[in-house]
C-alpha cells in the first residue's frame, strides 16, 4: 500500500515539470539551445514518470473513456510517424490517465502555482532584458480596434513569449481556473486584479478579442454567484453540452462552403480571418492524420500570410480529422458532466473556453489541463457546486400516549 502512495505523489512533481517544460517552451528562451534541450528532456522525463504511475497504481476504476484516450494516444503515434516527433499530446493525454486517483483541488493548486509562477519569470526576463520582449507594429481597421485603442496603428509586446496574445491569454485561462475551483467563493480583490491586468496588458499586448473575454467572464461570474442563478444554469447547461461540436461544424461550413457569402464586415472584423483560413485550407487540405505542426503557422510552406487563428480548423488541419473527432467528443464529455453536476461556474469557463478557441488554436493547449482531467474525476467534491444548505425547521407530529409521554 505504501508503495502505491509513493508512486502515486509523484503526479503533482510531474505535473508541475510539465507546465514548467510547456510555459519556457512558449516563450523566447527556448532560442536558447541549453533550455530548448532541457526542456526537451523534462517532457521525456515526465513521460516516463507519468507510464510508471499509470503501471504502478494498476487498474483505473473508471474505464467507460479508455477507448477514447487510447484511441488519441494510438492516432498521434501514427500521425507522429508521418508529421514528426511530438511529445506534447502524448503528456498531455497520460496527465488525464494518471490524475484519477489525484485530489482535483490540489491539481487546480498546484496547476495554478506553477503556472503563475513561470508566467511571472518569462515576463520579467524579458523586461530585464535576459530574453526580448518582441514589439510588433500591427494596423487594424475594424472598429472595435479604433473604440478600444482610439488608433488604427499600435504596438504589440510579446512579453518575453513568442507571440504577443499568449499573456493575455494566460490571464483568461488563470481567472478560468480560478473560477472553477473557488466558486462563489472567489474574493472581490482577485477580480479587481484579474480586471487591472486586463487593462494592462491589453495596452501593451493589444490582444482585444481576448481583453473581451476576461470582461465577459466576469459579467458572467456576477450574474451565477447570484442565488437567482437557475436561468443561467438552464442556459450554460444546454449550450455548453453541444458548443464544441457545433462551433467545429459552424467554422468548417463558414471556410469551406459559405466563404463567397460571408459579409465584407465580418471578415473585416475578424481581421480577415475567414481570408486566411480558407487560403490555409486550400493548401493544405484536410486529412485523416493531419499535415503536421507547421500548418496555419508562420513557418508554413504558404507564401501569402495565412496564418490560421481559428482553434477548430487549425485542429482539423494540424491533428487532422480522427484525432479532431476524438478531441471533440473530450471536450463535449467533460461538458456533459459539468452539465449534470450542474456546477455553473465550470459551465461558464467551457463557454469561455469554446468562444476563445474560436479566435486562437486552444483547444489542446496544456492551460486547459484541470478541465480536462474531469473526465476522470465526474465523482470528485471540488467540480460539485458549492451550495449553502438549506437548514429547514424540524417537522413531527406530536402524540400522546395513555401515560402522558410524548413520541
């Protein structure tokens, strides 16, 4: 037994190695040979660490999405062999495996801690001048840019990472978090903060799409931690179950078959989106294994700019068609129990989650792994809804019987 306990606690380490490995992976120090190679080894490391865990503990007692799991794991390795070696999905996959007999409130912990913390020494490395803090000169004529910024010309700080919306991004999926595993409990300042930092980096980031979602967050977050919430619930629960599924139908029919059709304005509003997305498509086409990491990226083999900043097409192109399927049915499932948990803070972060992947490819992003270990954890007490008990007076019928006494 006490064998099991030690291979067991080995999770969390792992855990947070992997964040570490992911988040300077991210950024501007993975220029750097030595790091890249580290953090190249820390991701064999945790490999290797999280296929002891899953031997070790022995059997999982919850087996209804195995086939599920292995079928992801089996498709990337075969797709693998085709696009190149890539560790990142087979980690992230063995994180879901091995967390089963893992307390979900210490994962959001520790996730968090170490997530925050890395964020934290990428950007004041790169204000420190250990890395660059890249600037890009964007211009933008949709309006919402012009509202937002008051100028059609801006500046874009990448903050030490490789592009300049993976800090703002961090943030959202922070709050998300943080939401989901705090509750109704989440204190006023931590908002306040969260809604500081938006400001902040969005004048220096200018990731808009993004600074909206942090504010819809929390316009959502006020309007569940009412105690009126019932309508909210209703509605969160009904769209949340089906959004993943239909938002990949809604994006693949708008590119491949109602391009022609679309509105100059909502192209335009999209920073022309659609443009980019349909030339990406037409080069690369969508398979059943996927045309590899390059694809929808600026080290694509396109020479026009066709950068694809869309989660749902970029999976299909990228992972292609089997493993796209199999990744959506992930997230639906999770959707569904939050659903019948009917836990209206988690439903709100999927929605969220849906919605930001509509503008950038996060549905396999490693910021995402506490939501997606509850496949695994659907009886765990931190995914149910923090409720105060109703504490009803006593009821009973008082009779007396022949000698006086009362039962």
């Amino acid at each position: 037994m006490s064998k099991r306990i030690r291979i067991k606690d080995l999770y969390l380490p792992l855990l947070s190695l992997y964040i570490i490995a992911m988040v300077f992976g991210d950024s501007d120090f993975s220029k750097i040979q030595a790091i890249d190679s580290i953090v190249f080894l820390i991701k064999i490391i945790v490999l290797f660490g999280l296929s002891v865990i899953i031997i070790g503990i022995g059997n999982i007692s919850n087996k209804k999405y195995l086939f599920l799991l292995f079928g992801i794991i089996i498709i990337n390795v075969v797709a693998m062999i085709r696009n190149g070696m890539e560790l990142n999905i087979l980690n992230l996959v063995l994180l879901i495996f091995a967390s089963e007999k893992i307390n979900m409130k210490k994962i959001f912990k520790t996730f968090l801690i170490t997530y925050i913390v890395c964020t934290i020494v990428v950007i004041i490395s790169s204000q420190i001048g250990i890395i660059e803090d890249t600037i890009n000169i964007r211009y933008s004529l949709d309006s919402l840019a012009r509202l937002l910024l008051g100028t059609e010309k801006y500046e874009r700080h990448s903050l030490g990472f490789q592009f300049s919306n993976q800090v703002p991004f961090s943030l959202l999926s922070i709050y998300l978090i943080s939401i989901s595993m705090k509750q109704k409990n989440l204190k006023m300042f931590w908002h306040i903060i969260i809604q500081g930092l938006n400001i902040l980096f969005f004048y220096t980031s200018g990731s808009r799409s993004t600074f909206v979602l942090v504010i819809l967050t929390t316009l959502l977050y006020w309007i569940a931690a009412r105690k009126e919430n019932t309508l909210l619930l209703k509605l969160l629960s009904k769209v949340a179950k089906y959004m993943y599924p239909i938002l990949t139908i809604l994006c693949f029919t708008a590119v491949n078959i109602l391009y022609d059709r679309l509105p100059y304005w909502l192209n335009a509003f999209s920073n022309f989106r659609f443009t980019y997305a349909k030339r990406t498509i037409d080069y690369y086409g969508i398979h059943l294994l996927g045309s590899g990491f390059e694809a929808g990226t600026v080290k694509s083999a396109i020479k026009e700019y066709a950068v694809l900043d869309n989660g749902y097409l970029m999976l299909l192109v990228q992972r292609g068609i089997l493993l796209g399927i199999l990744v959506i049915i992930l997230w639906t499932l999770v959707s569904i129990i939050a659903a019948k948990k009917k836990n209206v803070f988690l439903l709100l972060s999927l929605v969220v989650i849906a919605l930001a992947n509509l503008i950038d490819y996060h549905i396999l992003s490693y910021r995402f792994i506490p939501f997606m270990i509850i496949l695994f954890h659907s009886s765990d007490p931190t995914i149910s809804p923090q409720v105060e008990l109703e504490i009803k007076p006593y009821k009973h019928s008082l009779n007396i019987n022949k000698r006086g006494i009362r039962i």
